[in-house]
C-alpha cells in the first residue's frame, strides 16, 4: 500500500520529537543536529528504531533544517539521513512502514517582510526535495512552517520538481495566528487549493492548546487532517529542558482528535516514544473517520480568509484602468502610490477582496502585475482579484501571489479554457467564469447557462471543482440593451439553482450611457443580490451601492440581529459629528497605513513648518504607537507592523538628512546587541526586533545567526552594551541561551538580557536568568525604552 491510498482508508501513525530527543543524549553546544546523520549515524537509527518500536507508520529523517544555505555537503547530509530510517526499518525487519523527508523553515522571512526572495526560498526547498527523492524518501512532511508564503513557496517547489506526496502542517499562536497573521482558514484556502495530500498543526502548542484551533480545521478542510502537538510547554530543570504533559495525559488529550477526524497523529518537540507509544496503542481503537469533502468557496491572502456564499461579498472595482483617467496615468508614469491610496480606500469602505487590472497597451503588463500585487499585498491584507485576458499575467501572477486568489477571467472560448485552466490547477484560485463564447454574448439566460455549464464540466475535466467557479452572467447596459438586464437576472437564479455554482458580476456595467447613474446601479444591484448573486464588483466608495448592500443584508437575515447595518451607520454618524479639518494624508496617517515614499515626501514638507522634535513626538510615535496597540490587540499582525516601521524609517530618514545639513544628525537612545544563539540559524524573529527598535531611535549591533557566546560577552565588553537581545527558535538551542546568560553574569557587566523566541515563556527566561523576556517583537521596544528611560 503506497501512502496516498493508507492516507484515505487507515490512520496514520508518525513519530515524536527527534531535537529534543537528542538533546537528552548529549547533543553538544553549537553541534548541528543535521550533522549526526554522518558524524553519529548509530544515535539516529537507534531512535528511529525506538518509534518503530512504538508502533509507528512513519518515521521522519533528521533533516529538519537540511538547506544549501546551511550545509554545503547538503546531499550527503540527506543522503546518510534518509539511509538511516531505511537501515532502522530493514534492522528490525519490517515492512509497511514509510520515511518522510522532514523539511522545516528555512528561517528568514520572505520579502517584503524580510530579505530572502520569493524564487530564492523556492530554490532551497527545491534542492532538498530532489535529493530526498533521489534518495529513497516515500513523501515530504513541510512541519513548523510559520508563513503561509513560505510554505507556498517550498510546496510549488516540490510539486513541480519530484513526484513526491507532501503533507503540510503549521504552527499557530494561542490566539489561532502564523507569525505573519495567517488563520486557520488562510492555511486551508491556499493548500487545498495547491492540492497538497495532507494538512493540519504541529508544534508551538500542547495538545490541549491545539484542540482550541481544531474547530475551524474540523469545519472546512476537505482533505486529510494530520495533528502533532508538543508534549506541553517547555520547562528547564538541571540546566535541561522538560515539557509538562506526561505521555498517559498526552495519549489522553489525542483521543479528542481522532474522535473528530484527525486521521494522522504524532508529535513534536519533547515527546519521547513512550508519548508515541500510548497514543498509538489509545487511539488505534477509535473507528477511522473517511474524509468529508466540505463546498466552501475560499479565496484568501496571507492574513485573511473572505468566504464567498456565507453574504454577499464587495469586490473593489477601482484598481481597473477601465474609463479611470488618473489610474491610466499613474500605471504610465509608474506611479504606484497612486494604486496604493486606492486600495487602502477601498479597504477604508469595507471591501472584501480587491480586483486589480493594470491591463494598457503600452505598458509590461506582467511586470506591473506583479510590482503591483506586492506592493498592494504589503500594505493590505484582503485577498486580491488578479483582472488581465492575458495567460501569461495570471500565470505570473498566480505564481507570487500570497495567498489563494480570485482570477478574472476565463470565459466558454475553447482556447482560453485550455489556456488558463492549467494555470489555476498548478497555482490554485478561484476561477471567475464568463458566459460567452465563440460567438459572444448570447441574449438570453438559456445560452448563457449553457456557456455556464460547459465552464463547470470543462474545468473539473483539469481536477477543478466547483467550489473553485464562479459563474459571471454578465451585466449589459440598458441604455442599448434593455431586456438583456431580465436575462442576466434569469441566467444568475438558473446557475445557482441547476449548476449549484457561487455567481459575481460587474454590477457598474448596467447604467453606462444614462444620467443619475448610480439610481440606476444600486436598483439593479438590489434586484441581483435578491436573485442570489454571491459577489459584486463595485465602486465601495459609493454610497448608494453600499447603502443597498447594507440594507439588503439586513433585510434578508444574512445580517444577523442587523448588526452590521448598526454599525455601519452608527459610525457614519460619529464619523460625522467628529470629524476634524486634519488632512487624511497626514504623516500619521501614511505611517499607519505603511504608504513608504509618501512618508518622506511628507516629512520633507514638514520640516519646513514644524521642528523636527515635534515631527517625531506629534507624528510618528503617535502613528507607530497606533499600529502597536493594534498588533497587541489582534487587530494588526506582523506585515502591518514591519511596513508601518518601514514607512517610519522612511520619514526618520528624512529627519536626519535634514539634520545632517544643518550639523546636528540625530543622536541614538541606546544601543543594543542582538544575537541568534550558537547552534541556531533562524533569525527571523531577531531582524523583525532590529527593525522595529531601529525605528524607535536605537542602535543597533546585529551579530547575526550562531553566535558564539564569547563573541556576544565580548561585544558587551567592547561596546559597553546596556540591553542584549537573544533569540532562539529550536527547542535545541535554547539551552545555549541559557549558558549564555550565564557566561554574561559570570563576567559581571553591566548589561540587561531580554530573550525571545518561540519555544520560550515568561516562566521559562526567568529560570535561565534573563532580565525579561519579549513575548513579541513590539515587546522589545517597551523593554528597551525601560532600559534606557
């Protein structure tokens, strides 16, 4: 039995911890667990033999953070690793027992977040996953993975490079969110739509944290559930670490997943075989639960999930050149702030998803696509329509777009099904599907159901399903073609009733040509939502389309107990009475919402009236201050905090060129050391604190990733550093970080130690001595400014 068929029929039984294990069998400071395949090959096979031994069906190679960027003998590190498993299974004589090629992080941020491209991160995956494939590995396991773009980007490097099977788990917060704000439904909407083989959770959390997660998963993944917790937080005794839950409690805790789907189960850092074995030996005798394929129509970025066919759902129309003068020439003049402005509006006025066309003659369409899909996706996180007739630009698109997204369009021409069609099945989205053909746009709502119909069949023949389509019937104007407005309403009720597909349409189409248009609009778009109509593409800013879209809501009990509708005008009427003569562009206001080169510019106009003190002290703190209390009350997450210091940058940058000329350059509060400790390569979360505390005013002495001890002592010696920062990520090295706080007050020197990371807790860097300890990035910057007040 090959692994995809024991996935759909039986449970499948990994292992537990590999790093801790180790650890707990003398792993040396600074020695690379990856290493050991080589250096101590006996130690590895010895615990696979041990998990074998408890019962498992998988075990997972030592290869956990295997990368080029890492080893530079990378193949005969997997190669030794993945002989190994093999040798543990051949040595105990079994059979039916498969080895996953483990692939963790790389441990950098992709850009614009952080500095390792997109292409580059798919690279390095690419160059584990075909040399694990070369070396025997049944499937891929993707664990540990904290950014849904990086796991999208090592997914498409597997998938288009070996005939591997790949299961994907990621690490959530207690608070259900990735380190860059993705949800649970963000992780479903983007691999199920890549058609990974297996999805779930690992690590982070104990099991009893996890199960909090587990409802939404439960809810709408249509693909096999793989689940593998800690044993617990992590607790240091003796200068080693220990995690809370025993394996009686742990096997215990697992029951609930197994009872409620969850076919695949394991653990991750601090279970031992013996937390295996249990498991194995509790849950086994719990009927296997078959998968429930779930119709939920998704589309998703990295930070937000937006179901289509729960409510109506606004798609902004206004990042479409079509009959926009000012939009024509910002993309001609490359302009992008302009684009930028119009999408933080329309998110401003409550739309769900952004539609973006930047489709003109004399342009490069697939560069500008692309340019402008980051730099919106930088500073929004609603999910993005990519609008073009171009192959090629949805290709290219779909390829770098974070997240799963809504492509418009295809249509019944022959030629373009087969064009496109490939294109979603290999990048994942949601198809927008025309009525029309060869023959253009038929007049009335038989044709275009028949067109409607053909799409549908057509794209399941690609492994497309439904839920993937909708249908657009097209809206046609009145002035010219008056019936054809009944037909568009009849075709939409036919498709929702015979085909059970979502619909969408171009609402604004329908009163080209007429005065007073928008009375026009908003009664037809009343009439279509009435018709069952799931998504329109209109102006949000308009009031008298989202009057009717409020008001239909309520009407119609989608808006429950009309609280939206409340709201809505509720705020309207504040905003009204309150509202001041402040301009909606001012430097704050650009740092909040992470508009970069408006910030400098801005900042240089300021400077001509105002002083620079009073620049920082009315202007950028405040607005950084603002994005702060958001990300600490989950209204902001990690994107929206790293580009709002980024903007901040920008006009600090201003500050001080201004303050240069004038021979005053602008003094430092601090400086601070920063270090990812001996033994650790992931520096993620070290850079996000570089970034956020240089932009409150401090220097910065960045020592970088696998920092010896004596290196950091003799740095705070050398500088007279008052606050050190150290981060670790892997359960492996946090014991280094411990020694290193040890190293620092054996020298006696004058110096606070924060820590981070996330393996840690407030509980865990108090008893290795650490001064405090950073929960988050943003925490950082309340330690510092205590240090230094």
């Amino acid at each position: 039995m090959n692994i995809k068929n024991k996935l759909l029929n039986e449970y499948i039984f990994f292992d537990g911890a590999m790093g801790s294990l180790l650890q707990n069998y003398g792993l040396a400071i600074g020695e690379l667990p990856e290493l050991l395949n080589i250096h101590n090959a006996d130690l590895i096979v010895d615990v696979h033999k041990q998990y074998l031994n408890a019962g498992v069906d998988v075990i997972t190679t030592n290869t956990f953070g295997a990368y080029s960027i890492k080893y530079d003998n990378l193949e005969d590190i997997i190669k030794a690793a993945i002989q190994n498993a093999k040798k543990a299974i051949d040595d105990l004589g079994l059979s039916n027992k498969f080895v996953a090629l483990d692939m963790g992080s790389t441990g950098k941020l992709l850009k614009p977040l952080g500095d390792l491209a997109f292409s580059d991160a798919y690279e390095i995956f690419k160059q584990t996953a075909v040399l694990g494939e070369q070396y025997g590995a049944d499937f891929v396991i993707l664990e540990t993975f904290t950014d849904i773009y990086e796991m999208k980007a090592a997914v498409l490097a597997i998938k288009e490079n070996t005939s591997l099977p790949i299961f994907c788990t990621m690490t959530f917060d207690e608070k259900g969110r990735t380190l860059t704000g993705g949800d649970v439904l963000c992780m479903i909407s983007l691999l199920e739509s890549l058609s990974v083989d297996c999805i779930g959770l690992n690590c982070g959390l104990g099991p009893k944290q996890i199960q909090a997660l587990y409802k939404d998963l439960q809810q709408y993944v249509s693909t096999p559930v793989i689940i593998q917790p800690n044993a617990g937080l992590p607790t240091i005794k003796d200068g080693k670490t220990f995690y809370d839950v025993s394996p009686a409690e742990f096997a215990a805790d697992m029951v609930f997943f197994a009872e409620n789907g969850a076919t695949v189960l394991g653990g991750c850092c601090g279970t031992t075989p013996e937390h295996i074995k249990i498991m194995i030996d509790t849950c086994k005798k719990i009927p296997f639960t078959k998968v429930t394929k779930k119709e939920f129509t998704f589309v998703s970025s990295y930070g937000k999930a937006v179901l289509i066919g729960e409510k109506p759902v606004v798609v902004g129309e206004r990042i479409n050149p079509t009959g926009k003068k000012k939009l024509k020439e910002a993309l001609r003049n490359h302009y992008m702030e302009y684009i930028l402005n119009e999408a933080t509006t329309q998110k401003n006025n409550n739309a769900h998803i952004l539609d973006v066309n930047v489709g003109l003659p004399e342009i490069d369409e697939v560069a500008m696509m692309i340019e402008a899909i980051k730099n919106i996706q930088a500073i929004s996180d609603l999910p993005l329509q990519i609008d073009s007739s171009s192959a090629e630009v949805i290709e290219q698109a779909l390829k770098i777009y974070n997240g799963k997204a809504l492509v418009n369009s295809v249509n019944g021409k022959k030629e373009i099904m087969e064009s496109i069609f490939p294109i979603i099945k290999k990048y994942g989205g949601v198809i927008v599907g025309l009525t029309l053909d060869e023959d253009g746009i038929p007049a009335t709502a038989e044709e275009r159901f028949r067109i409607a119909e053909n799409i549908v069949n057509t794209a399941q023949k690609y492994g497309i399903e439904k839920k993937n389509i909708i249908i657009d019937t097209l809206t046609l104007t009145i002035s010219a073609q008056q019936e054809e407005a009944r037909e568009t309403l009849k075709a939409l009720k036919m498709v929702k009733e015979k085909l059970g597909v979502k619909t969408i349409l171009g609402v604004s189409n329908i009163s080209f040509g007429l005065p007073n248009r928008e009375i026009v609009t908003s009664t037809f778009f009343g009439l279509a939502l009435n018709a069952g109509l799931d998504a329109c593409i209109i102006n949000p800013s308009s009031k008298a389309m989202m009057d009717t879209y409020y008001a239909y809501n309520a009407i119609s009990g989608v808006d429950v107990n009309c609280i939206d509708y409340i709201n809505q005008y509720t705020e309207v009427t504040m905003e009204a009475t309150t509202k001041s003569d402040a301009s909606v562009h001012s430097l704050k206001d650009l740092i909040i919402k992470g508009m970069k080169d408006l910030s400098y510019n801005a900042t240089i106009q300021l400077l001509e009236s105002m002083k620079p003190i009073d620049i920082i002290n009315n202007e950028l703190i405040p607005g950084l201050d603002v994005v702060g209390k958001g990300f600490e009350s989950g209204k902001y997450f990690l994107p929206q905090l790293i580009i709002s210091a980024e903007a901040a940058k920008k006009a600090f940058d201003a500050i001080n060129e201004h303050l240069i000329k004038s021979g005053n350059p602008q003094k430092s509060k601090g400086k601070i050391l920063l270090a990812t400790v001996k033994g650790d390569i992931h520096d993620i979360g070290k850079n996000i604190v570089k970034a956020l505390l240089e932009n409150y005013g401090y220097e910065i002495v960045d020592l970088g990733k696998d920092v010896d001890m004596n290196l950091i002592v003799d740095t705070i010696k050398q500088q007279n550093i008052k606050l050190a920062g150290l981060s670790a990520l892997m359960t492996t090295t946090v014991s280094n970080m411990e020694k290193t706080i040890k190293l620092i007050r054996e020298h006696n020197l004058d110096c606070k130690v924060v820590v981070g990371g996330a393996v840690l807790t407030a509980e865990y860097a108090e008893m290795m001595g650490a001064d405090y300890y950073a929960k988050d990035a943003l925490a950082s910057v309340t330690i510092a400014e205590d240090v230094f007040k």
